[in-house]
C-alpha cells in the first residue's frame, strides 16, 4: 500500500482559488478566505483554527522565502473538496525547493518548527516541486466522525439505481483496453475518489499495468456488452512472490447477480504472467461483505491490521459504521502446496502462529533461536502512504542496529503524524525468534502472518500513533478473525479493555 494521493475532480463541487500579490500586508485575507472555506466545507471551529495555522505557515513561508528580494509575483490559494474534508493548495513560481533538506524540529530551537507546526495542525502535509510551473504546498484536512459524510457543498445528486432483481447472463474475462475508463468509472461510483490507490481513477495506467502484468484486471460484462464489475490482481513488486487481489467494486445495479464471486473464481483460475506462490487480500472490516467474499473464495483470516485508513473512505450503497480509521482483515491463499519450512516464531506468539499457519493448511517444524546480531547492516524497506496514514517498514536483513534503525523511523513515522506502522519480520530469520519482543518494547505488537512475503514468510507487528480505536466497532466475520481480534485487543498497549 505505497501509492500518492488521488485528486478529486472539480466537477464535484468548484474549487474555490483565490490570487495574491506576494506581500505580507495580504496574509489576513488568505486566512480569513481559508477559514471561510473551511466553514462551508463543514469544519468546526477548532478544526478551522488548525488549518488556520497551518496555512499561515505555508503562505508566511511563500511570503518570506519562495522568491528573491527583487521579485514580486503573484500566489494563489486553492482549497479542494476531497473525499471527507479539504485539501488547501498554496501555489507559487518561485526558487526552487528540496523538502528532503527540512530539519526535524527538536524542542528548544527555531529550525523545522514551521513545517512541523504544519504537520501538527493538519493530517497530511506534503510538498511538491513542478518544475517550471513552480511548486506547491498541500495541507489535508479531514473532517471527524459523521461530518465527514458532508464533506463538500450539497450538489444536486443523480437518483441511485436500483438493483436489477431478474437474474442476467454475463461474461468475466480479461479487460479489454477500451474497458478501463468504465473500470475507473466504476471505482468512483463505488468509493468516490476515497480509493487508497490512485491508479485505478488512470484508465490509461490501467492498460499500461495490464500490458505490463503487473496487474491483471478481470470484468463482468452483461451479454449486451455493458460493464457490471471488476476485480484485479496486482504485483507490487517484481521480486513479490505473491499478488494482493484488488480493487473490486460491482456497480450498484448489478449487486446480488454473484458477480464478485465469479470475479474471484476468474482472478484464481486465470493463467499468469509470473509464477505465483499465493495470493492474500484485505478485507474492510466496516462490514463482513468483502470478508464473506474471500471466504468463499477460499482464502482463510491470517491478521487483522488496525487503522489502517482514513473514516473518510467510502462504501456508496453499503451500511457501515464511519466513526474511526477503517481497518482490515487480511486473508491468505495458497496457489502452490506449501513448502515445510523452518519457522522461528516468538515464543509468546508461537501457538497463535501455529494455528494461523493450521487454517491455512501449511505444517511446519517450529524452533528457538537465541539472538545473535551479525555486524552487518541493517537492510530496510520502507513506504509511507500519505493518503491512507498508513507505513509499512520491511526488513530485509537485520543488523546490529536493527532497533535503533526502526525506533529512529518510528519517531519519523509519528512525526509525519501518520497513523499506523506495519512492520514485517521474516519468520525464517533466526533473529525474529527473540528480536519482535525488542521491538513490542517500542509499543508494536502483534498483527499476524503473511506467508510468501517479499523476504520470507512475515511475522507483522503494528503500531498505533495516538489512534482513538472502539473494537467494538471492528466487524471481524469468521471465528477465526473474531478469535485473532480479541488476540490482537489484549496486546494492544493502549486498548481500554
């Protein structure tokens, strides 16, 4: 889940803009345009005060240091409707910007406090060069709770149709080119620009993907050639034994025709581009729907990852409850007789991974190892998803600074203000055995198994910044995900059980 941010089309709604001379004696006038925004959009008073802040941050940092002393121009300030609150954009042509050469901000001196001010006030903060068209400043703010469901300025809305009750004949096969604007189409009907990744809202990415495979994109048409759904597998990584089945959403009128379940019949049987050891997908756990789906599909719960996106996401035509960050249960199937492997599990896990590996019919032969650092270095993949607030940290080979390394990108992580940290660990590694209760000592703890992962069979731990979490609003369906969620609830350091 490393994917940027999707931009809401202005057809929703207008994008108030507003232009400036760049001079400080107009810096109330961008605030007060800000905050008057923000008020239609929905925003409370407290929340318009932070975004307040921020953007006179922004503009101040325009203002002082975005051109040089003899130059004057101009600054615009844009604030966009997007799924579940507002993205204000400060634009300007001038002197081109590194963000990577931003200091952290450390207490007690004046250096990184603006852009930390910023990320303070805001759920995302991000800056972007655009060459000669100069660069831009975006700071997301999202609406709390049930007012995110008012996001934008109410808009004439088109009448929801019905579901088609008679039982229709259709075809699933591979997308045609042609198909992928409906696929996109498809995806906004169904989540509006809410989707974690953006590539499905680019027709053209889609073809590129599919040509690629990278992604293999299966559709439901009806006999009349009409698109009624769609679902994908997608390869992360060229080195990713396994593929995460994706993106599937059935337009409103053909919900209740089974088009999700022969989707992933297709996605399984379908021929593939590369060998594929398994295939794991995540299910919402607002609902049981796409749970139910896996399930009978054949995949079996392996972890449930807490808060690992935005309340704002969407779900059009399907009850929910929108109160908290939405998060997941990830399922897992083989597509190859699992190997016997040597697994080193966590002592104080061990049973719970046995019997994760059970449902999912694999046997392996379990030890203890005691834990020995070589004087290596450590080898760490990570991503950061600023949309969803969601970081994954993979480690591909430990060091002997393997836990300063992940505390140092923790404290990044929560810096950033991003929600939830994944971090994967290779049961085949000795090291695991001993090292994952160093790293619940900085407050992960347990997720579950991703078998086949991108450096061996995974152990995953998480960890949670400051997230406000009921889990009793989390809808785990089979026994087994209920049973790993009361497992994961009684670990969390911070659950108010």
């Amino acid at each position: 889940m490393t994917h940027g941010d999707s931009v809401t089309s202005s057809t929703r709604s207008a994008v108030p803009r507003l232009k400036l001379p760049n001079q400080i004696a107009y810096l109330p006038l961008a605030l007060t345009f800000v905050r008057q925004v923000a008020e239609q959009f929905g925003f409370d008073d407290v929340a318009r005060s932070q975004l307040e802040v921020a953007a006179e941050e922004a503009v101040t940092n325009v203002m002082h240091h975005g051109y040089d002393a003899e130059e004057s121009p101009e600054f615009e300030i844009a604030c966009e409707p997007i799924a579940g609150g507002i993205r204000v954009v400060v634009h300007e042509t001038g002197i081109p910007f590194d963000p990577s050469l931003i200091p952290a901000y450390q207490p007690g001196e004046s250096s990184g406090m603006g852009v930390f001010l910023m990320r303070s006030m805001v759920d995302d903060c991000s800056f972007h060069n655009l060459g000669p068209q100069g660069k831009e400043t975006h700071l997301v703010k999202y609406l709390a709770g049930e007012a995110a469901q008012e996001a934008q300025p109410a808009v004439e809305a088109a009448a929801e149709p019905a579901p088609i009750a008679e039982k229709l004949n259709y075809e699933v096969r591979r997308m045609r080119d042609e198909e992928a604007i409906e696929i996109s189409r498809c995806a906004y009907k169904s989540h509006g620009y809410s989707f974690f990744d953006d590539h499905i809202y680019y027709p053209e990415r889609l073809v590129e993907l599919n040509h690629s495979g990278d992604l293999i994109s299966g559709v439901a048409v009806t006999e009349d050639n009409i698109f009624m759904g769609h679902a994908a597998l997608l390869y992360q990584s060229p080195q990713e034994r396994i593929a995460e089945m994706t993106f599937l959403f059935v337009n409103v009128e053909y919900r209740g025709q089974g088009v999700i379940n022969r989707l992933n019949e297709f996605l399984i049987n379908s021929p593939k581009p590369r060998e594929l050891a398994g295939m794991y997908a995540y299910g919402v756990a607002n609902h049981v729907f796409s749970q139910k789906a896996l399930a009978r599909a054949d995949f079996h719960d392996c972890g449930i990852l807490l808060a690992t996106s935005p309340n704002s996401w969407k779900f059009k035509g399907i009850p929910g409850n929108p109160s908290q960050r939405i998060s997941v249960v990830l399922s897992f199937r083989y597509m190859q007789a699992p190997h016997r492997l040597t697994i080193y599990a966590p002592p104080q896990h061990r049973a719970m991974i046995e019997k994760l590996y059970a449902s999912l019919g694999a046997t392996h032969e379990y030890r203890e190892a005691e834990l020995t650092l070589p004087a290596l270095d450590t080898e760490i993949d990570t991503s950061v998803n600023p949309a969803e607030g969601c970081a994954e940290i993979f480690i591909a080979r430990y060091g002997s600074e393997v836990v300063h390394a992940v505390r140092k990108l923790q404290r990044a992580y929560c810096l950033e203000q991003v929600a939830t940290i994944n971090l994967f660990l290779s049961l085949e590694d000795p090291a695991t055995c001993r090292l994952a209760a160093e790293f619940e000592k900085l407050g992960f703890f347990f997720a579950g198994i991703l078998p086949r992962a991108r450096f061996g069979d995974a152990l995953i731990l998480q960890y949670l910044n400051n997230v406000d979490l009921d889990y009793n609003n989390i809808s785990a369906w089979s026994e087994a995900a209920q049973e790993l969620l009361d497992y994961i609830r009684n670990l969390d350091p911070f659950s108010s059980l």
